[in-house]
C-alpha cells in the first residue's frame, strides 16, 4: 500500500498553500479533491463558454512591497499570476437608497472621498480610518512577536487591538457618528465577511477594510489563475492532485490520524493528515464523535457557520458601459439600515418581494478585460441567505421540478435588482442560471452550503478559532474556520498549517530570492497592457466570432 508523507483533503486556497510549502519541503504529497476541478471558493467554471468565479471577486495589498504580493513572492508563484487593477477612483461602488459613494484606492484618497460626502464629519470621519488602520497594523503584529520580551510587550504594542477587540462593528462606529448614511457607508463592505454590523468583530472588518485600503485586484483567468499557478508548482515539486475522489473516512487508530478511505473503498496512509473541509465535516463526518473528545464535541455543538449564499450568473449581450458599469464591484442597499437588511434575507421567505434589499454585483468580463470576446458581459451577482430557506429541499435528489420553480422565481427577483442598475437587462440576456446552497454544498462540501467557513463573531475569531492543530495526532486543519477567511486568510492559514508540521515559523517558509515579481495591469487604462494581454483579448474575440 502506498503511503504520503502528507495527504490534504481538499484544494482550497488553504489546502494548496500546504500542499505547496510540504511539496517544496520535500514531502511526498497527495491532494485529494471531490470535485471535478481543484480550487475549492478558488475555483472558476464556464458556461456556455462563459467563465464564472464564484468566491474571487477581489484581492488586495498587491502592490510591490504589500503583503498579499509578498506572499505570493514567497510561495514562488508570483511570476505566474497576472492581475487587473480594478477601478483606482472606485474599486468598490457602494449605492445606499440610490445614492453613490465610491471607495477609491489609497486610505488618503478614501478620506477625501467621505469628506466630500459628509463635510460636517470631517473629524469623525479622520479618527474612524486612523482606528481602522492602528487595529489592523496591530492584528498583524501579533503573530509576528517572537520571544519572550517582545511577548511580554504585547499589551503596549497593541492598546488600540486591545482596546476594541471585543466591540462588534456597529459599536465602534456608532461611537464615532450620529449620521446614518455614513455609517452604513463605513459598515457596507461587512458582506466581505457575512454578517451584519451589530454581530460583526470590529478586529475583522479592520481587516477587511485594510485589506482593499490600496485598491481591489482581479486575476487574469478569475480564481483559476491563481489556482493554476499553485498547482502547477505542487506538481513540479512532486506533488499529486487528484479529483473526483471523495474522502469518506480519516483512518484513526490510538488516537492518530494514519491515512484516509475513499468511497471506492481504497485506502491511502500517510504520516500526516491535513483537512481543509470545514470543522464539522472533518470531526463529525470524516473522524467520527466517537473519536473525540467532549470538549471538542461541545464546541462543535456550539459552532455557528456563516451565511450561505445565492449567486445569478448572468452573461449580457449589451454594452453595459453606457450604464455607468466598471470594473469595480457594486454593493447595493435599500436604505441604510443594513442590519434590517440582514433579518430580512436570514428571516424571510426569499422569494417574496419584488426586490433583494441587499447584494453585490461585479462584472467580470471589465475585471479581467482578457475574457471580454467583443459582445458579452458577464456577471456574478450575490446575495445571502440563511441555509434554512432550502431546508424543503434537503436531501440529495433536490433536482426536482418544484426546486426549478423556486430557482426561477429567485432569478426572477435578483433581474428586477440588476434592472435597477442595467434597464431593460432582460431583453439582453444569453444565459441566467443560479447557484444556491444546495450549489455550494454539492461543489464545495461546505456545512449548510457556508460561505466564509465559522461565523467571524467576536466568540468564533483569533483565540477561539479552530486551531490548526487539533487534538488528534498527525491531523492538522486549514481554510477558512481557523486563521483567516477569504482568499488571502485561507492561504496564510495553509502557510501556519505548513509549519506545524515542519516544526518551523510560517515567515521561514516564504522563500524571496529576488526572481519573483507579480504583473499588474490596469483594467480602466488599456494603454498599460503589454502585447501579450492584447493578443488574448483578439485571440478571444476571434474566436467568438468563428463560433458565433
């Protein structure tokens, strides 16, 4: 029987960061992926010959010298990656009840922006960013510190962090205006992370915002771009990635992980396990209550996932420009009472209402200018739900008629939000088809379809997190329920899965030897492009109009 020195359930942002750094480590690796492709959130698809990202919309912190490049430097995949920068003046376009309010690339320009909007608020408006910004610089400080006088040190290093970690969202920034459109401006990227202001970590959405503070980024290819540079360095370094291959049980014997079982009935060893599928999948599901302890059975008993979520992926034949349409992605509110916005998706029956009070809305064929074959626009528009309003269509043989229905009355709904955007959409429709959470359950393997993995709530982040190393010996986990969600959380959370298992600091396993650099062209400004993206583009449309 063969046997791996490490074997990751799943190909996740997280799983690959793993597989990645043990493979150059010099481990024998297998990936094991249930779907079709590799990528997990990553990952894109086409449809009709139209390609769809559903968990990448942006990425930040890109620029030489940020964190996001560095880390794709370190991991030796930043040559292989191309990315767009989206819009500089509004990267993100919040519309509250009609009204537009741009969030543009660089702290000091956003604060120009929200002074501009909100005059009277100037002084509110400059402590709020500061705060923002001393919080994530500390949050980022922390697992850094090392040794004991620079531990001991930490309450001095990070008073702001500590001074408001416990606060949800919605009281740090009700401490610091009256106005209820600027809050709801300040609080409208919480969907970044899936939960209203009043449940929201104030440390998270510092984060987040930080996160986009120099501008959002849109891979070339959508998340497949970043999927295909990762994986093709896991096969360089020796590494196997295999899909379609369901893992249905962690072989557990004294208490030690020692291989995995598929659904064939195979069984694969190796010396360490690691599962990017969420908690309750790995525990319940793969390992088994009987194998773990009370202590982490009540956790799981108590551990709440994040919303899930509903996606149209719509492809327009129509020039979408003429509508004041960009590059930068759309979040679309009906006033601002965002929290009431929230119970109303979570509660309600979904399909009632002529319109979502709340979604988001990109277009990604302006994101990634290469995908644009001359006619069609593409677009990803989202909105979340809570897991129960399917809960009618539980079980695996959902595909009935009665779930078409429901679909189309959804789509249905999500056209009459894109028309308040985009008139007359409907007549320019090539294809409307919708994700749910049945979706996300079949590809992703999520708990209730989730889509940032555990509820970022105060209770759920930083300490009381999933710890990467669990209980069980030689099993490890990584993704989106123990460091960090997102794009970029979920690959440092493979990169902290990695060396525990190496017995070594996450840092030591960025290697930067100075050949590694990501390209950036602007999506607004075509005379940044080299002849390379060019010739794509015309490759593109040429073979659109062969086909057409």
């Amino acid at each position: 029987m063969e046997e791996f020195d490490s074997i990751i359930i799943g190909s996740g942002a997280g799983g690959l960061a793993t597989a990645l750094c043990l493979s150059r480590a010099g481990q024998k690796v297998l990936v094991l992926e249930q779907h079709s492709v590799p990528g997990g959130w990553s990952h894109s698809f086409t449809l009709n010959g139209q390609r769809f990202s559903p968990g990448v919309h942006y990425i930040g912190l890109l620029d030489e010298g940020q964190s996001t490049s560095d880390l794709y430097k370190g991991l030796g995949v930043a040559n292989d990656i191309v990315f767009f920068r989206m819009n500089k003046k509004a990267y993100d376009h919040c519309i509250i009840n009609g009204q537009k309010f741009d969030f543009p690339a660089g702290i000091e320009n956003l604060e120009k922006n929200l002074i501009h909007y909100f005059p009277t608020e100037e002084k509110n408006i400059k402590e709020y960013l500061n705060l923002v910004k001393k919080v994530s610089e500390e949050l980022q400080l922390i697992p850094k510190l090392k040794g004991f006088w620079q531990n001991i040190t930490v309450p001095f290093r990070t008073k702001h962090f500590g001074k408001f970690a416990l606060f949800s969202l919605k009281r740090v920034v009700n401490w610091h205006t009256k106005n209820e459109m600027l809050k709801a401006v300040l609080n409208a990227q919480c969907g970044d992370h899936g939960l209203p202001p009043s449940r929201a970590s104030f440390p998270v959405h510092c984060s987040v915002m930080n996160h986009y503070f120099e501008g959002g980024f849109y891979p070339m290819g959508g998340g497949a771009g970043i999927v295909k540079a990762i994986t093709s360095k896991i096969k360089n370094y020796g590494g196997i990635i295999k899909t379609q291959q369901t893992v249905t049980k962690i072989v557990v014997e004294n208490k030690k992980a020692v291989g995995v079982e598929l659904s064939s009935g195979e069984r694969i060893l190796a010396k360490n396990i690691i599962s990017n599928a969420d908690p309750t999948t790995t525990y319940l599901k793969l390992i088994g209550k009987e194998n773990i302890s009370k202590k982490l059975s009540k956790k799981l008993e108590t551990t709440k996932y994040s919303v899930t979520s509903l996606i149209l992926f719509l492809t327009l034949d129509m020039d979408v420009t003429k509508y004041g349409i960009d590059s930068g992605n759309i979040w679309h509110f009906k006033d601002e009472n965002i929290d009431a916005h929230f119970e109303t998706l979570m509660k309600a029956d979904i399909t009632q209402g002529e319109e979502f009070p709340a979604f988001f809305m990109s277009c990604t064929t302006l994101k990634d200018p290469v995908s644009f074959n001359g006619r069609f626009h593409n677009f990803e528009v989202v909105t979340y739900v809570d897991y129960e309003s399917f809960n009618e269509f539980e079980g695996t043989n959902y595909h009935c008629p009665k779930y078409e229905v429901f679909k189309n009355k959804i789509i249905e709904k999500f056209l009459n939000s894109v028309e308040k955007l985009i008139p007359n959409a409907r007549q320019h429709i090539i294809q409307a088809e919708l994700g749910t959470p049945k979706t996300n359950q079949f590809y992703i393997n999520s708990t209730r379809g989730n889509v940032y993995g555990t509820e970022k709530t105060l209770r759920q982040v930083g300490p009381f997190a999933f710890k990467n190393k669990t209980e069980i010996e030689n099993l490890f986990l990584c993704g989106a329920s123990t460091l960090s969600h997102g794009v970029t959380g979920a690959t440092y959370s493979g990169l902290a899965t990695a060396a525990k298992i190496l017995n070594c600091h996450p840092d030591d396993l960025l290697i930067e030897d100075g050949t590694q650099k990501i390209t950036i062209f602007d999506a607004e400004d075509a005379s940044t492009w080299s002849d390379y993206i060019y010739k794509k583009r015309e490759d593109k449309k040429r073979t659109f109009k062969e086909v057409d």
